[in-house]
C-alpha cells in the first residue's frame, strides 16, 4: 500500500526501489505473501505455556524457548505510548509493545518458577500493573484510549488477571478486584463476552471464566451466565466455534480446535468435573483433529481488521490445544472430588 503511494506520489526511485526490494526479500516459497511478519513471538508464547501445562516444564528446549522470550523484552521506553521499558511486542525487542502480547509472555514464563530470572518477570509483571485502566481493564497499546480498536477488551483483561495472580499477586490485590469488577460488569445481555483480537464470542467467554475462577468470583451471577452462555454453544459433534454468525466467511456449524480448547479449558477452571460428557466429547473431539504429524490444523481465529480480515496461527492453536488437553488430563487425574474443592 506505502509502494503504490510512492509511486503514485512521485517519490524519489530510490525509496520506490527499496520498498520493492523489501517486498521481494519476504516472498514465501509459494509466491505469496504473509499478512503480517514476526509473529512468532505471540505463537511462541501460546505453545512455551501449552507445552508446560501438557508435562514439558522441564524440557530444555522449552528452557530455550523461555529464554528467547525473555530476550524479546523491551529495554527501552517506547515513547510513542508513553509506555516505560519492560513490555513486549509481536515484532520483538524494539516493535510496539502491547498488553496481550506481553500477558502472554509472562504466562510462559512463570510455570518455570524460581529457575526464571526474576527481574525480567519482575519487570515484566511491573510494566502490565502500569498499563491498567482506570476503570480496571486492559485494552491494548495505551490505557484510558477512546480508540474502538484499542479500547478495554475482556479477553485481554482476563488474560492480565490470570497472568498477574501467576506471577504473585494475591486475589485480594486491589487492581485484581477492580479488574474483576470490570470484567463482571462488561458482560452482554445473552452471558457472553467479545474481544477484540479474537474472532466471535467463544474466546473472551471463555477466558473470562478462568480469570473468575482464579480470582474468587466464579460464584458470581455473572460468572454463571458466562458458563451457561458457553455450554449453550457447544456443537453436536462436541466442538465449539466462534459462538455468532456475525464473522464473515464462518461457518456456524463447525468447530475449531483453538475454539474448542479454549471452551475446555475455561470450563474445567468453572468447576465442571472431567467426567461431565460434554468435556469428555469436546476433548474427545480436540484428539480425533490431531493430524498423523502430531499437530492441529490452524483456523483464521485471529484478527487482522475487525469483521473483516482473520488469519490463522498455527502456533496459538496447538499451544492452546496442548494447555486444554493438559488441564482435562489434570482434572482427571484429581478425580471430581478434587475438582469440586478446589473450584
């Protein structure tokens, strides 16, 4: 789009030259070209926490992997937002540091526990207490924007609270209640919830089910709709999808792994036992989608422009297919008499 300005514009040959030597240098094999670049960061953190929870805590490749998110950090203030040092951001070290993005690094690092360097995590869970909202939710890049695209998301929200209460604040923090407090007030009248960077309604729903769970409040009225609103959207076949007919292009009637893991896994955290059925099914289903090469098949679940534009992630889906099964493993394993104490 810059390149047809250019030209059109009658910018100097040699900035046309160059963006045109940028466009050819990121060519795929197939002579197409990725939506966006350097994603590997958001998909890198999904399975660094995925493999954790499904029993590779201890792997060293996924030391590695901490280790390289770690190197990712920002170490430098980004003025642009007014955003001190210690975020992270899809394209790296030195891109746009954002909320979600950084949630999520924090989640794969702390199952390491006292093995992950501590100022990097400190710093880390310091720098997303500094973005909050007033009204006690996060958005994306600049707390208290008005910006629709930017504004307090509840996908993101429960996502900092998880990460927040995984790294050492207490449920009884003050901007974990008022987080929670946003979080049950911002609900729509059908029980459900919509986030920004994830398509539909299933994703957000379901998050905001662990954070309740996690924070205290999972016998809230809200949080009960929430569950409802979810189990009210599983599919005959025991999947779930985006959860509304609103996105173009989907298909209502079939699921997604990365929709399905993430109704699992926020169901299990409302203390619906491992033995219910419609666990069994939708884990049941999230098994028989495993491909012969071990892994699950992407879906364009992630947004690119609202409504409008998704592109699929290979990595967030088989991280989140992975920390689903492990939770369903762990619920079975603590048997339901476990399960109901400790919801």
């Amino acid at each position: 789009m810059v390149c047809i300005g250019l030209c059109r514009t009658g910018a100097p040959e040699p900035m046309i030259a160059a963006t045109v030597d940028y466009l050819r240098s990121n060519v795929r094999p197939d002579g197409s070209w990725h939506i966006m670049q350097g994603l590997d960061l958001i998909g890198g953190s999904y399975v660094a926490r995925g493999l954790a929870d499904a029993g590779y805590r201890d792997d060293p490749r996924l030391a590695r992997a901490r280790q390289w998110l770690r190197g990712c950090q920002q170490d430098q203030a980004f003025p642009l937002y007014d955003a001190p040092p210690g975020g992270w951001g899809w394209e790296g070290p030195h891109g746009w540091p954002n909320f979600l993005d950084s949630a999520n690094v924090l989640a794969a690092l702390t199952p390491a526990g006292g093995e992950e360097p501590a100022e990097h995590l400190r710093t880390g869970l310091d720098w997303l207490v500094s973005r909050q909202d007033g009204r006690g939710s996060w958005g994306t890049f600049v707390p208290d924007t008005t910006l629709a695209n930017d504004g307090p998301c509840p996908y993101t929200t429960a996502q900092c609270v998880e990460s927040l209460l995984d790294g050492g604040l207490s449920r009884d923090d003050p901007r974990i209640a008022k987080a929670l407090d946003w979080l049950l007030t911002a609900q729509r009248p059908d029980g459900t919830y919509e986030g920004l960077w994830y398509r539909g309604l299933t994703a957000a729903t379901a998050t905001a089910l662990v954070a309740f769970a996690r924070g205290g409040v999972g016998d809230r009225p809200a949080a009960r709709r929430a569950r409802e609103a979810l189990l009210a959207g599983q599919l005959a076949d025991g999947s779930w999808g985006p959860g509304d007919t609103g996105t173009p292009g989907d298909d209502p009637s079939q699921g997604t792994v990365e929709e399905t893991a993430w109704a699992l896994r926020g169901l299990l955290a409302a203390g619906l036992p491992a033995q219910d059925d419609r666990l069994r099914r939708a884990a049941e289903w999230i098994v028989s989608a495993q491909g012969d090469d071990g892994l699950w098949d992407a879906n364009p679940v992630c947004l690119h422009i609202r409504r409008l534009a998704y592109y699929a992630d290979g990595l967030i889906g088989n991280g989140l297919a992975l920390r689903a099964l492990g939770a369903y493993r762990s619920a079975l394993a603590a048997g339901p008499v476990a399960q109901r104490e400790a919801s």
